[in-house]
C-alpha cells in the first residue's frame, strides 16, 4: 500500500484505510491470511512511493493499492522539485538519482542538520509559493506509470485510487489569482466586505447577492467561493453548495490536497493501463457519496485530507469492491453465499476501536503542533465533550474490553495484541506482557515494536539476560539509536558500564539527543567519573537551550542531574543555578525544591549565598518566607569556624506549616548539625 500520511492513517494508522481493509478480507475469507504492508509515508509525495514501489516489488506481492497525491504540490522536497529554471528533460532524472542516492547507506552517514518543523515552515513556506504546475502534474503521471509498470512486470494487480478531499467545514486560504485595478479592487473588497457581513447577520440571499458581484469582478478568491458554498449549503441548495465548494477546493492556496487534476491523471493512467492489470478505484466519488448531499466534511474527514475511521471505513470499502473483480477463484469461494461486508460497527470492533481511541485522535489532531491552519475546531470540542463524559474514569477498562474482544474476534492481528501488551507492561504486568507478545512475535518476529516492548517486559520481570538477547536481537535488525540505547541501559543494571558507555556513545554519533546524554551522565556517574559526567550534563542541557520553546516535559530533569552532579563536586552555586533551571521548566517538583534549599545551605560564603537566594526570589521561586541570611554574618571571613561559617539559618518559627520542616531538616542534615533534627 502505497502514499502519503493520509493512507499511512494519521493520526492513528491501527484504524487506517488499510487495518479497515485487512478486517474485510480476513472475515470475508477466513481460510485465507492475508498480509498487507503499508509504504505509506507521511510527508511523501509520488517521487518517494515510485522509490518504494520499485522496492516492494522484489517480494512479489499479489497486490498493489495505491493512495497518492495530497503532497504533490505540497511535499516536503516539492519547492526542489517545482523549480522553474529546471528543464524537463533534466528534472525527472535528477529527481529520482536523488532519491536512490538518499537511499545509500553511504550517503546517510554525512551529517545533516535536522531543522525542526518550525524550521522547515519558515524556509519553505510551503502554504503559498510559486511553482511550474504543468511540470507537478507531468511527474506525477510519470511516477505513477513506472509504480504501475513495476507491479505488472511482477504479477501484481494494481489498484489506483482517486484521492477524496474534505470540502465542507474546511476554511480555504486565498490569494487573488488575478490583477486588479486599484478601482476594481476596491469595489471587490466592498461587495466582499458587505456580502460577509450580511451572511454573519444571517442575510443568505443578500449576501449571495454582494458575493456575485465581487466574483464579476474576480471569481478566483477561494473565500469567496467557499462563503457563497456556506449560503448555499444553508439555503437547503446542495447542488450549487457542491458545486462551489468544489470550486472553492481548486481555488485553495494552501496545496495541501489532491485537486481535480490530481484526480484526472490517476483516472487517465488506469486507463492507459485498462486490460493490463491495472484498475481504477473512485474512492473520491465512494467518499462523496457516503456524505450527506454527497458534500464530504467533519463526518468522514478529521482535516482536508486525514480521514475520520468512518472515512477509512468507506475508502477500505470501495478498494475491496475493486479488489474483489481479480482475487483469484480459489479465495472468493471462501465467501459462500453470503459475501457480505462487515459493518463499520463491526469492523470497529474487529479493530479493538474504542471510545477511548476515539478521544485520542481527537486531542492529537487538537494539538497545537498538529493543526496545520486556523480552522474552527468546534464540531471536535463538542465531541471530545461527550466523549469525556460518557468514559469518566473507566478509560483503562474500556481500552482492554475492546482489545480483548478484537484478540477474540481475530487472534492474528499482532497490532492488538501488541498494544495490549503494552498496555499490560505500563500498569506493571510485565509477564502478562509477556506472554502476549510471545504469541505475537512468533506470528510476526520481525515486528520493532514487539520486540521492543519484549526487551523492556524481559527486564522489568528480572530476565536482564534475556532482555539483552532480545536487545541484540533488535539491534541486529534495527541499528538505530533507540536500540542502542536499550541495550545499552540493560548493560548498565548489569553492571557492565564499560560496555554501556560504549553503547550510549554509538547512539549519540547516530542521534545527538538531550536525553541519550543524559542517559550518559547518570551512567558515568556510577562509574565515579564525576568531571564526564557534569560535562555530559552540561551538553544534555545546552541541547535543550537550542531549542527554545520546546515542550519536552523531561527539560527539567536534565537541569536536576547536572545540578546533583555539582553537589558532589561541591560546587554549591552551580548546583543552585541548575536546581532552578529545573524548577523554571517544572515549578512543582518538590524534591527539587528540597534540594536546593540544601544547596543554599551549602554556600559557605554568605554574600555568595546571598546572591544566589535572590536570584532564586528574582526567578519566581518559591522558598520558605523566612528563608535569610543573617545580617550580621555577611562580613564573616572563610577562615570563620563552622559554627559561625553557617551564622546563617532558617528562622523558622513553630508556628509555621509541618510542611516547612523538610526544609529545614534539609539544611540542619547539610550543615552536619543532626542533634538539630529533633
């Protein structure tokens, strides 16, 4: 299965089009297993696919689906691709040389700078820029040929899909496509300005009225489209709705989406290639008349072009319809008499889909980081509102109902059973967990998330041994970081620091991460090499700086390190200053509150610990209110005895909260006066 993240199933790809599809054929032909990978990518456009089509292609598959063309005009790599200067003849080849060379190992070893999403936004700015259209389009229906030609040539029967669109519901960004006299410009924006206004009053045929007069003057401006689609809808005339809504789509400039030519080259090579295995799906047309008035919107569509499980549902529909005009006969007698297809409630259940789930995907497309564009958000905000009062405090149970009756209904989807393994490690089942993805791995052996989880499950239950077996098991056939890293923290429980070491910095030359450094420090620290460890620390947190904003709720924790670090070394200032770079990133964590006030009392110079309490006041953090340094010892020498050196004390009264006496046992433990602690 081939395409961008909407057939990858974003934002939750266990109830993708293809996980849909997977539960028709296995209840449709029970004696039949049936496999599907997806190649689905997110971020992918046909130049990416046509790679990995040629790939699949070795392993003689039955099959290819192919769900492509939301990326075209608006893929990670397209502002490259689309260069004008660039001649045809020269372009494709250069294109898809690119593409095999990224895909060498050799090439993967030269460093490369990886520019966060905000980073690309800004460089790209892909929501509107200039691009050879006609050159997008040949491409397009060149790639997607050659993704036809190399299933034919192995066997395989391919099924090329037209791409459905969220139309309603879905506000359109808009530039004017044309170039207006200021006079006429102006008179647009009056009718403009006048036509929202009475939709906003509610006026549906006045402001249909001012928006026919903008578009005589220019019809490009997608709002206006989309708006004058909006009256129409509400006026109860779903004919020109949908004509305008569909108008407003072409006119969109953000390029987020298949538009009607996108659509048109996938119907004209299902053409070319008519009698050679190759078939067309109209899954935008299947979508569309599964909406109602045939307009798709928030029933189908979760954004433009991601689908809700009731829209996979209809595409997985549509595709074994197709499908079902070449299976061989051999499979289809499996159906009997009654082929019928599940029902979305069914295939829902086969699936383990459950409210729960439901909400997840919810909050994930609500995220800040994942909505694309300003769009309203209500129909979501309602939903999650109900869906939180019908789950209450039931989510853990309602989550394992469902995943214990999809592994009833179909005890070969590895993808629940792994997810209910995982879901029996995080409330402390590790052999339940076990024993599930034991079932699931000899099923699937080469799954990363299996094994992952049975490597995790393996040490948590005690088995450090087989816990590194199944690590180097990983390792073998994943040599990423994150395999390192497990590994690496096994030989760490185990005592073989040397070798973790070792592990921790294979990992960092693959993945320079805040948080694998920190894996380090901690380990180092073990080790008793104290000055590697506090410089670790001090890179994990430098990391961090470089990326201001960032939301990383483990921030703190880096800063906490660094700052115990520095206490063994008895560098007390520094200890305070990253005891509150830790609590400026969590302002709750008590402990780390604990300790640096331990730190404070540390500081032997009283005009140094002067400086640091203020500095922690001027930062916001709370201390005890009577937390001060006397004024009287703030001309004391080094050279003072203990007892005056820590002349400076809590003047905690007894009348304080029981709460304030951890503080102070903090100190009087720091300052060695344990007689005080009574």
């Amino acid at each position: 299965m081939f395409g961008s993240s909407a057939a990858e199933g974003v934002p939750d790809f266990s109830v993708s089009f293809w996980r849909c599809l997977y539960a028709m054929l296995q209840t449709r032909y029970p004696q039949t297993n049936v496999e599907i990978y997806s190649a689905a990518m997110s971020g992918a456009n046909s130049h990416i696919m046509r790679a990995a089509a040629r790939a699949c292609a070795k392993c003689q598959p039955d099959l290819f689906v192919v769900y492509m063309g939301n990326n075209e005009r608006n893929g990670l790599i397209v502002q490259k691709l689309a260069a004008k200067w660039e001649p045809w003849a020269l372009g494709l080849p250069f294109v898809h040389a690119n593409v095999f060379l990224s895909d060498l190992r050799l090439a993967q070893l030269v460093p490369q700078r990886m520019a966060t999403v905000e980073e690309e936004a800004e460089r790209y700015h892909h929501l509107a820029y200039t691009l050879e259209e006609e050159k997008v389009y040949r491409y397009f229906d060149a790639n997607l040929r050659d993704i036809c030609a190399d299933g034919v040539q192995v066997g395989a029967q391919v099924l090329l899909c037209t791409v459905g669109t969220r139309l309603r519901e879905w506000m359109v960004s808009s530039v004017h496509h044309r170039m207006l006299s200021p006079e006429t410009q102006a008179e647009w924006d009056t009718h403009f300005r006048d036509g929202t206004t009475a939709e906003e009053a509610h006026d549906l045929n006045g402001a249909i009225g001012q928006y026919i007069e903008a578009a005589k003057r220019d019809d490009s401006y997608a709002e206006l489209s989309y708006r004058m689609a909006n009256c129409y809808w509400a006026l109860e005339d779903y004919e020109k709705a949908r004509t305008y809504f569909a108008l407003a789509k072409e006119q969109d400039g953000a390029h987020c989406r298949a538009n009607d030519r996108i659509n048109d080259v996938i119907r004209k090579t299902a053409l070319a290639y008519k009698g050679r295995s190759v078939l067309l799906v109209d899954a935008e047309r299947a979508l569309a008349d599964d909406s109602p008035h045939r307009i798709p919107g928030p029933e189908l569509f979760l954004d433009f072009a991601h689908m809700t499980i009731d829209g996979n549902y209809v595409l997985a529909r549509a595709v074994l319809e197709g499908l079902t005009t070449v299976l061989p006969g051999w499979m289809t007698s499996q159906a009997g008499g009654n082929p019928a297809v599940l029902s979305m409630e069914e295939c829902k259940r086969y699936l383990g889909f459950s409210l729960e789930q439901e909400r997840d995907i919810i909050r994930r497309v609500l995220r800040p980081n994942e909505v694309l564009y300003h769009q309203s958000q209500a129909n979501l905000i309602q939903r999650l509102a109900e869906l939180d009062s019908q789950i209450g405090e039931s989510a853990a149970s309602i989550v394992m109902d469902a995943y214990r009756t999809a592994l009833q209904l179909n005890g070969r989807d590895t993808e629940i059973r792994e997810r209910y393994a995982r879901r029996l490690f995080d409330k402390g089942d590790a052999a339940g967990a076990i024993e599930q993805l034991a079932a699931s791995l000899a099923i699937r052996p080469y799954s990363y998330a299996g094994m992952t989880c049975m490597t995790q499950a393996l040490e948590r239950n005690g088995d450090n041994e087989g816990a590194l077996r199944q690590a180097d098991r990983l390792l073998a056939i994943y040599p990423g970081w994150w395999a390192l890293t497990m590994r690496g923290g096994i030989l760490a429980r185990m005592q073989r620091f040397e070798d973790a070491v070792s592990m921790y910095r294979k990992a960092l030359k693959i993945a320079p991460l805040a948080g694998v450094k920190q894996s380090l420090g901690g380990i180092l620290m073990q080790m008793g090499r104290l000055d590697e460890a506090i410089q670790t620390f001090r890179e994990a947190t430098a990391i961090d700086a470089a990326k201001p904003g960032s939301t990383d709720p483990t921030i703190w924790t880096r800063h906490a390190d660094l700052a115990r670090a520095l206490m063994q070394k008895k560098d007390y200032p520094g200890a305070v200053a990253s005891f509150c770079g830790a609590l400026e990133s969590n302002p709750n964590e008590q402990r780390v509150r604990s300790e640096l006030v331990g730190a404070l009392s540390k500081i032997e110079n009283p005009v140094s610990a002067t400086r640091e309490l203020e500095r922690c006041r001027k930062l916001g953090i709370e201390l005890p209110t009577n937390l001060e340094v006397r004024p009287e010892s703030r001309n004391q020498g080094y050279d003072a005895s203990r007892k005056r050196q820590y002349s400076f004390v809590f003047g905690l009264s007894v009348s304080q909260p029981p709460g304030k006496g951890r503080f102070l046992a903090a100190f009087l433990v720091g300052r060695g006066t344990e007689s005080g602690l009574h």
